[in-house]
C-alpha cells in the first residue's frame, strides 16, 4: 500500500505524549482469498490515519495511559461494512503496574 506518514511526539515531566499521523492507498487490487476483487482501483484511499497515545507516570510504580486512533475517508470501509462506514474509532484507558 501507498503510505505518507507522519509522527511527534515528546515527554513533559511525568506525562509522554505521541501523535502519529498516515494517508493510506492500494498500490494494486485488493482481493479476497478466493481471488475476488474487493477493491479494483489503486486510487481507493484506505484512508487518513490518527493515532494518539498519553502515559502518565503517576509514581514509579503506576502509570496511567490513554491511547486511541480514528480512520477517516476510507473508500475501503465504505465498500466492506454493512452501513457503508467510512470512518472507525477507538479509544482505550489503561493503568499499568509494577511491581
């Protein structure tokens, strides 16, 4: 697949923050495992990419996160959902312990 992407990221004191950025695209058709097309033309975008991550080291032993991602624009999903979505979302919050 045809990718541009982009990252930043950076640490402030106990919080580390990173965004990650891509604009995906087929290189070729997209096929199925019995050979069917799914996806004929490789100017069907996948689509735009965002990612995001926070961490927080509460103390040395506990650290807080918050990580998600959105896909946007993508012909692929419009043609491979049921509804004709052409965006997906996820968010997770996480808590990390060491001992």
């Amino acid at each position: 697949a045809g990718l541009q992407s982009a990252d930043l990221g950076g640490k402030f004191r106990d919080v580390t923050l990173r965004l990650d950025a891509g604009l995906f695209r087929f290189n070729e058709a997209l096929r199925s495992a019995t050979a069917t097309v799914l996806v004929a033309s490789s100017d069907d975008a996948i689509g735009n990419e965002v990612d995001f991550s926070v961490a927080w080291l509460y103390e040395e032993t506990v650290t807080f996160t918050l990580r998600g991602g959105a896909l946007v624009g993508s012909d692929v999903l419009e043609r491979l959902t049921a509804g004709g979505d052409r965006s997906a979302f996820v968010a997770v919050a996480g808590m990390a312990l060491r001992f």
